[in-house]
C-alpha cells in the first residue's frame, strides 16, 4: 500500500476510492478499508468497508436513541471534512457504527470550532457486518451542506475522508485519502484532495 500523500486530487464526489493507512499506525497485512459516495433522494451517502477479519474490529454497541455526540473518534469512526477551495473554514462529520453522529464547524484550521447545526434531518448511521467485512453507511442530509454555498450557488468544494480503526486489543489506526503530516492529522487541508460535487 502507498502510504505517501498523491500530489493530485485523488477522488471526485460522488466516487468509489481507498483509504490509506498512516504509517506511524500498524495493522496486519492485508486489512483495507474503501469508501464508496453517492447521492440518493435524502442526501450524501457514504459506505465505508472495513476489509478486516472477524473478531479483529472493535465497533461501539448499537445506540438505544443514536444522537448528536462528542469524542466519537477515541473508537472506530468514520469521517468527513468538506471546505470551499480557497476558503479557511470547514465542516467535520463523524460517523460511529453506534448509530451516533457529530457535525461541527470551524472558521479556520482548528479555529472557532463551534456545533454544525441545520434545519431539517439529522444523519442516519448504520454499520452492516458481513464476513470479512464491516461496512458503515452514512447518510448526510442535503441541508447539512446549504452553509458551503455562495449566492445561492455551489462553489468548488474539497473534501477529506477519514476513518479511525480500533483493532481488538484497542490499538488504533488512522485511514486517510492523503496524509500531509509526520503524525495523524485530519484536520490538515493538504489531506482535502477530494473534489466535492454538490447534488443540486
């Protein structure tokens, strides 16, 4: 697997891409995890697949009533950063296989970090095992994005895909399209190498 950050957008929006492993995180050989992005009728859907083997991935139980909930990311969760092509301001997604979600805003690179808050749905999150296989599906509301437009219009967007992986033994690792820095960084914009393609 590269490991090195590619020099060009790696993915469009809608698309189907792997993530990479940072390399100060350690997994066996041959675990993977892909995400697969889509628009349907209630907004984006994102479908991480977490290629690792039974007994090996550690998921947070179902949620009695999945909610809005902070530090998600200290177990598996997936992620998405979505920003404005020369703007600092950004938006952060969670997504845990418990049902729970977080959307937060910042002005800048982790500046005026704040609550993501819309009218309208909250998003869905669901994890689906499968032998061999975890996926998590995730479904953004289209009104989770109306905050990234300019007059009424869609500007170009980047956009950063993220999962943190908790292993058995609690290890975690760290999944990205690029990773800009010595150390895991999500928040970093060099990892936002997706172009972003608004359904409108």
């Amino acid at each position: 697997m590269n490991d090195g950050p590619p020099t060009t957008a790696a993915a469009r929006v809608p698309g189907n891409f792997g993530l990479q492993r940072h390399p100060s995180s350690w997994t066996p050989p041959g675990w993977e995890v892909r995400v697969a992005t889509r628009w349907a009728a209630h907004g984006l859907v994102a479908e991480y697949t977490l290629s690792v083997p039974a007994g090996r991935l550690l998921l947070p139980p179902r949620s009695a009533s999945p909610a809005a909930r902070d530090l998600l990311w200290k177990h598996t969760c997936g992620e998405m950063f979505v920003g404005v092509r020369g703007e600092p301001g950004y938006l952060e997604f969670n997504f845990s296989p418990s049902g729970d979600w977080a959307a937060y805003a910042f002005d800048a690179y982790r500046q005026g970090f704040r609550p993501h808050v819309w009218s309208g749905p909250t998003p869905e999150v669901r994890a689906v095992p499968g032998e061999g296989a975890t996926r998590l599906v995730a479904t953004v509301p289209h009104q989770a994005f109306r905050s990234l437009l300019r007059d009424g219009r869609t500007p170009p967007l980047e956009a950063a895909f993220t999962l943190v992986l908790e292993a058995d033994q609690g290890e975690l690792s760290y999944w990205a399209l690029a990773h800009p820095r010595a150390e895991p960084e999500f928040h970093d914009r060099g990892g936002f190498v997706a172009e972003f393609m608004v359904d409108e």
